[in-house]
C-alpha cells in the first residue's frame, strides 16, 4: 500500500495563506495611503457599469463593438452612422410612387369625375398674349408641379383646397370652369395630348387633405412645391 504524500499539500496549503496575507497587506497599505475604502470601490465599478449602458457610440467609432452586440442579441445603440443610413434608406424609399407615400385612407374621400385641361384656348378660349392666359380663378398662373393647380366647383371644393388624386398626385383648387359643376374636376395639363395621353377622364375617390379658405397666393402655392420634404416627389411628377 502506497501512502498518499501528504507534504506537498501542507506546502500548497502554506502557499495559499502568504498569499492572501500578502493581498491584505498591499490592500491595507493602498486604502491608507489614498483613503479609498472598499465600499467606495465598489460604488465606482457599479456606477460605471450603468454609464456604460446608456453609451452612445459616435459615427465611425467602436463599430466592432456595436457589431458585436448585434450578434449577441443585446440592445443596439442608436448610433449617428445609424441614423444618417435611416435617412438614405427613407430618401431611396421616398422613389417609390407618390401614391404609396402616405397612409391616404385617414383622410376624408369624395367621389368625382376627373377630366383635364390645358390654359389653351380648347379649354379657356384663350390664346398666348391674351392678358389673362394661363391665370386662374384664384389669381395664381396655371401651375404642374408636385401640387399641381386644378379646377373645381367651389361649392364643393372651395378654392385653395388641397386634394390628393391618385395617379396625378396634389390638386390644389385654383380655378373654375362652365362645365366644372357639382361632383367634377379638371386637372391641369401643359398640352392636350398631355390630357389625353395620360390622362383622359376617370371616375375616382379623391381624398380631401385640406379644406380651402376660399383663396389662394401664389406665396402659399409656392411654400407648399418648395417645401423640403416632397422635393424627392419631383422628378415622378408629368412635365
């Protein structure tokens, strides 16, 4: 029978116990010198912890680290890298069709019949030099731009009332017409094969944006196409 040795676990055991006393030592000698004591220690290491939970990393730096904590299904931090990559994702998405860009069923619908006219004389009887060619009702030049002028009944759409027409995009009731009564619209167009060619005459719910007050600027009309935010809808709109 062979005797476990036992000496060398005595000497481990002697190890251990210098060690911990030499810990004790150094750590006595530190919080006399500096006046920290644990409790404080303590306090500063959760502290940072928490600080670093509501870390907000810069563009451009410590993206290992988000990347890390995406694969690890930890809560991303929104990051300004994150932000300007959501604005270029929204301009790009803001390409798609002007009829998708919006929620168009909060708004109120109204029924019509939608033809279109040009400022030339097949619609208004009016020939280019003629002091009132191409001016509305309202006082504004005919306009086709993202809010495009359009003709209607001002008993039922008073002028300055924004509608949203599916498949020609914002109207904005500037003008009226002989054979424009009751539930009709006429929208404007640069030419009559315009009109016709994209156009015609279509029965459609329009929806009502806003309610006009019964006037309209050329100031407003110009505020409402210069506003930023449906530049992008520009190039989508018939010339």
């Amino acid at each position: 029978m062979i005797r476990p040795k036992r000496r060398h676990t005595g000497m481990n055991t002697i190890r251990i116990v210098m060690s911990l006393l030499l810990v004790s030592a150094i750590w006595a000698t530190f919080t006399t010198v500096s006046g920290v004591q644990a409790s404080q220690v303590n306090t500063w290491f959760q502290s940072e912890v928490l600080k670093a939970k509501d870390v907000t990393y810069k563009a451009g730096e410590y993206q290992h680290k988000q990347v890390l904590l995406h694969e690890k299904n930890l809560p991303r931090y929104e990051t300004a890298h994150a932000t300007l990559s959501e604005r270029v994702t929204a301009h790009g998405q803001g390409e798609k069709d002007l009829d998708e860009s919006e929620d168009w069923s909060k708004y109120p619908t109204h029924h019509v019949e939608a033809t279109g006219y040009t400022a030339g004389y097949e619609s208004t009887g009016k020939v280019p030099g003629d002091a009132a060619y191409g001016i509305t009702y309202s006082g504004v030049p005919v306009t086709r731009d993202v809010f495009s002028t359009i003709a209607a009944d001002t008993s039922v759409f008073p002028i300055g009332t924004v509608l949203y027409i599916p498949g020609y995009g914002y109207g904005v009731v500037a003008d009226t017409g002989s054979a424009i009564k009751g539930n009709k619209i006429d929208l404007f167009y640069h030419t009559v094969d315009d009109v016709y060619e994209r156009w015609g005459k279509k029965d459609l719910d329009v929806f009502i944006v806003e309610e006009g007050s019964g006037s309209l600027s050329q100031e407003e009309l110009d505020a409402m196409n210069e506003d930023e935010a449906v530049q992008v809808f520009r190039e989508q709109i018939d010339p």
